[in-house]
C-alpha cells in the first residue's frame, strides 16, 4: 500500500486559521502602537505649547500695570496641527498674588492636550 505524499484539507484549514489569527494579533497591535504614538505626540506638542504660553503669559503678567483679570485665546498652528491655545490671569485675594491658568486644546476644541496651572 502506498500512500500519497501531501497535505490532507484538515491539515491546510488548520494552518489557514493558525495564519489568520497571527495576522489579525499583529493587526491589532500595529494598530495600538500608531494610536499610541500619535497620542505621545500629541502630549509633547501640547507640552511645548504650554510651557511657551505659560512664559508669555507670565511676561504679560510682569507689566507696568497688568489687567486685573486677563482672559486670552487664540488659535496656532504648530505641527501642520491647528491648536487651541487660552490662557487667564486672575487676581486673587491675596492682592500680589495672581493665578495663571494655561490650556491647550486639539483642533477640535473638545480635548484638553494639556493644562498648567500656577500662582505667581
């Protein structure tokens, strides 16, 4: 009796699905790594954002004679990225005292990227 040198369809099906499921894991982790990494840079830029902004408002609060309560916002573009950028001065009861809150949105104006805030 002789037999047939081969793979029977069992034997293919079951390396089919093997394949198949190694290629829909790798998939998936690509895919968790892009969105990782654009969240990353997201939050660096935002970072840089902030920390610059946060400088501006500071010189912008070591005037001659600063506004009690400043409120600013404009949008930048950094990145090829639109950006939301605000930032507030408010005085607080403690006359010298000024409380700097700087924010940074994404384009959409929804998703805080980041938020400093601190007394000067």
């Amino acid at each position: 009796m002789t037999r047939d040198k081969g793979f029977t369809l069992i034997e293919v099906l079951v390396a089919l699905v093997i394949v198949a499921l190694v290629g829909l894991s790798t998939q998936t982790l690509l895919s968790q790594l892009a969105e990782q990494r654009f969240n990353i840079q997201q939050r660096t830029i935002g970072d840089a954002l902030v920390w610059n902004s946060a400088v501006q408002a500071f010189v912008m609060s070591a005037q001659e004679n600063p506004p009690q309560d400043l409120y600013q916002r404009k949008r930048l573009n950094s990145q090829d990225q639109s950006w939301d950028l605000s930032y507030k001065i408010e005085a607080t009861l403690l006359g010298d005292l000024e409380r700097v809150e700087v924010m940074v949105k994404d384009k959409s104006g929804e998703q805080i990227a980041r938020q400093l805030v601190f007394f000067k």
